[in-house]
C-alpha cells in the first residue's frame, strides 16, 4: 500500500489521569518541563530525583509534590498511568522506559523517539477546554510557536464559558432534538450574545441569555433548509467561509463528481454524504431524481448542503433546484463559489476585461454552435469580448471553426486551463488557429477552461506550454 503523507503516524487522544500517577525521572531542566506540563492537569505527580536542580527544586516544593531520591528501580513505575523519563542519560531513560513498557505503562523518553509510546504537546490550556498541539516529534519548536499563535486567538474566558454549556447540557439534551437543531444551538451559544456576557465577566446575564436562547430553540419547530452551495473549482482554500460554516453545521451533503473528495471531506464528520455525480456519458442520478432528493430530504427536517463545482448559478443547473424546492416549499439558500473561468484567469494572471480592448465577458459552453445562425456570443467575440468555454476540451474545434469562419482572426489569442485553481492545474497557450487540436488532448482527464479574445494576449505564458508544440513535434516526426 502506497504511503500517503497526509496520515498521523500517532492517533491524537487525551488520557484521563485526575488522582492517576505520572511518573517524573530527572533532575534538570528536562524533568521540568514535563512537571510544568503535568501541573496543568489532575494527575497526581511523583518525582523521583535526588539532587534537582534550583528552579526544579522550588518548583516541586512550591507545589508540594512528592519527591522520592534514589538510584532507578524497576518497581518505582508500578502504579503509575504515565512514566517521563528524563534523566540526561539516554541509557538511563532507556531502561525506564523498558520497566514502564513491561509494566504495560505508557512511557515518554526525552529525544529518543523510539522509546516514546507517547508524545507531549504543545498545551493551550482554558480548562476545561484544552488544546494539544503535536508534531510527532519532529518540530516542537514549531509546535510552540503554533500554540503561542492558538493561545492569542482563545479569549481567556473560554473554559468558564464551557463550565457553562456543560450546566446546561441536560436540558438541552432533554428538549433539543438532534441534529441541526442542537447544532445550531450550541453555535449560537459559543457565538453568540451568551458568550459575549462570559468574556464580559457578567456570568448571571450569561445564564439569562442561555435559559432565553434554549426556550426559543425548544419552542420553535424544525425546520427543513437546502443551501445550494458554490465549491469553487475544486481547490479547498478556495472555499469560501461560509460554505464552509454550512458543511460544519449541516445533516447531509449532497455532491457532484466534480468536486474534489479533499472539498467533500471538509464538512462536519458525521453527516451523511451522497453523491449525486453527472459527468460526461456518466450520470449516477438524472436531473429529476436530484430534484426529488433535495425536496425528500427538506421535508424530513434535514438541512442539507447541495455542493456543486464552480458557483451554482454558472452551468450549475440551480435553476430546476430552486425551481423544485419553491414548489415543494422547502426554503433554500444560495451561497455563491469561484467559478471555473475566474480561477482559469487568475492561474494566467489574465485579464478578463482590459480597458480599451475588451470590457464585456461572456460565459459558454459552447455546445450551442449548431445550426446556420451564429449565437449572439459569438457575435460578440467579433466585437472583442472576452469569451470563457466551459467543459472547452470536446468543443474546441466546433468554437475555433465557427468563430472564424465568422470572421475572428485566427491570429487570436488563446488560453486553455485544466483543473483551473488547483494545484495540478495544467496551462496551455495558443491562437485560435491551433484551438482544434485540443480535441485529440485525451490525457485532458480533467474540467477545461477555454479563454478566447484579444485581453487574452496580456497574459502571463510563462508557466504554460504552447498549443502547437505537440503538433509540430507530430509532424517533425513523421517527416523523419
């Protein structure tokens, strides 16, 4: 099995050590360290040290904890939840180590990561609220200065405000249903007005406003809601915030094949996922049976996030949604995304409009160049639009074709993106002469974007290969 570099080699947990023993070896700065770290949780700490340095020794009695003097003993670790090896001497913390192991303890020796059963992190500490920060001991450093950031950012009130919620997680549970609407309960608690009276210290107001905010939450009826939502062209930090805000609080997600399983797997964990992919010759669901689902599961109470590639109301067939939706009275929402022909630019820095060449934009698929009339987009690129080819690659040589024999010059300016705004994106540059050859590009696996129109031409060409490179490498070949 191939290695993927996105997996832990350890798996984040919290032991459970109020009134447990954990175990402290050493004398020096090392040992505490671990004490410090330890301090900051129930655990009862005993330090086995015989000459602890100064500011080790007025910590220790300063927090009167136990210290026993001695040479090492294997039976000093029986008993403990935790053993810290930490002495200085690498085979010293070894054969604690090894007690602690035959012991069945979790053990830590201080940069010997082969006798580490565990890692310490890197704490931010608002109790009951903790954050670990870990690096599986490759970068603590690092990890410090994560958590110098993290600790910034939480206001200190924050373990006050979760000794809050948990008093009020009974009733909630009681008269609360599942699911959306508990989420959105506990959003608004941790955001809102009840939050704001915990980090204002006004603690009796905070409780008035959390007994208001459960009352209304029970008192009103669930309610079913889709958000048809833009996931841009597939990069995940391209997202954008509230799309991502909806993942994290919806029941269901409800995607397309074309976007990325990295963009899927951001939403909350536990809602349900289902795939509803049409690609080219390939159609898991027709139109109407997604149509039928939304409304199915807006009538069950569900809030559902419908993502879509690009922006939903670019090619996204939103409108027979929200057409279904509004005749089944299921609200619904719209929440805008980056469509493919905005990434495409940005990839070539190209400007879409560019004053005194073009200053309109038209969007198309161009699968409606059939028949003798010419469409009115097409026109318009006579007139030195900016025209953006959705899902250009199968349609290259009809839009080349028709767009000069209707009199564009084909000495135009082209751009070609596939998976335009991701990091496997592939640039492709030309005049629309050499457009055609795009059809016979079969290792184009991906959704392509064509950029025809004189703006093209301020264009950054310097990270994307030129169209006719492959067809002039074709013919020099045959000619020898």
């Amino acid at each position: 099995m191939a290695e993927n570099d996105s997996q832990l080699s350890v798996f984040p947990a919290f032991f459970k050590v109020e009134n447990a023993v954990a175990a402290v070896f050493g004398d020096g700065a090392e040992a505490y360290a671990k004490a410090r770290l330890l301090k900051n949780t129930k655990a009862r700490i005993v330090a086995y040290t015989t000459a602890p340095e100064a500011d080790y020794a007025a910590f220790l009695a300063q927090h009167d904890i136990a210290q026993i003097a001695g040479p090492f003993a294997a039976d000093q670790v029986d008993g403990a939840r935790l053993v810290f090896a930490a002495t200085g001497n690498a085979a010293l913390d070894r054969d604690i180590v090894a007690a602690a192991r035959d012991a069945r303890i979790p053990a830590n020796a201080v940069d010997q990561p082969d006798f580490c059963d565990f890692y310490t992190p890197a704490l931010v500490n608002r109790a009951p609220i903790a954050v670990a920060i870990g690096t599986e001991g490759v970068g603590p450093v690092l990890a410090q200065m994560i958590r110098a950031d993290i600790d910034r950012l939480l206001p200190r009130s924050l373990g006050k405000l979760g000794r809050l919620a948990n008093a009020y997680r009974g009733a909630v549970d009681r008269l609360v249903p599942r699911g959306a609407p508990r989420r959105l309960f506990w959003r608004d608690f941790f955001k809102g007005k009840v939050a704001d009276a915990v980090e204002a210290g006004e603690l009796s107001h905070a409780r008035r406003q959390a007994t208001r905010l459960l009352r209304d939450t029970a008192a009103s009826k669930v309610e079913g809601r889709v958000f048809l939502v833009g996931a841009g062209p597939g990069a995940e930090d391209l997202l954008t915030l509230r799309a991502h805000r909806l993942m994290m609080e919806c029941d269901v997600i409800v995607y397309d094949a074309l976007v990325p399983r990295e963009v899927v797997d951001m939403g909350r964990r536990d809602a349900d996922r289902i795939p509803v992919g049409k690609r080219k010759g390939c159609h898991s669901k027709s139109q109407g049976e997604i149509n039928d689902l939304l409304v199915e599961l807006g009538r069950e109470g569900k809030r559902v996030v419908r993502l879509k590639s690009g922006d939903p109301l670019i090619f996204g067939r939103a409108g027979e949604e929200m057409a279904a939706l509004r005749h089944a009275g299921i609200p619904y929402e719209i929440v805008p995304g980056v469509t493919s022909a905005f990434a495409a630019a940005a990839d070539f820095e190209l400007p879409l409009t560019l004053r005194g060449v073009s200053s309109s934009l038209v969007f198309t698929t161009g699968h409606d160049l059939t028949g003798e009339i010419l469409p009115d987009w097409a026109r318009l690129a006579l007139s030195g639009t900016t025209v953006a080819v959705y899902m250009g690659r199968t349609v290259a040589a009809s839009v080349a074709e028709r767009l000069m024999a209707a009199g564009l010059a084909e000495d135009t300016t082209v751009a070609v993106v596939e998976n335009a705004g991701r990091r496997d994106s592939r640039r492709l540059h030309g005049t629309l002469k050499e457009l055609p050859g795009l059809e016979a590009r079969t290792e184009l696996t991906g959704p392509v974007m064509v950029i025809i129109g004189d703006a093209v031409a301020g264009a950054d060409f310097s990270r994307s290969e030129p169209l006719g490179a492959r067809q002039s490498a074709e013919l020099e070949s045959a000619r020898n």
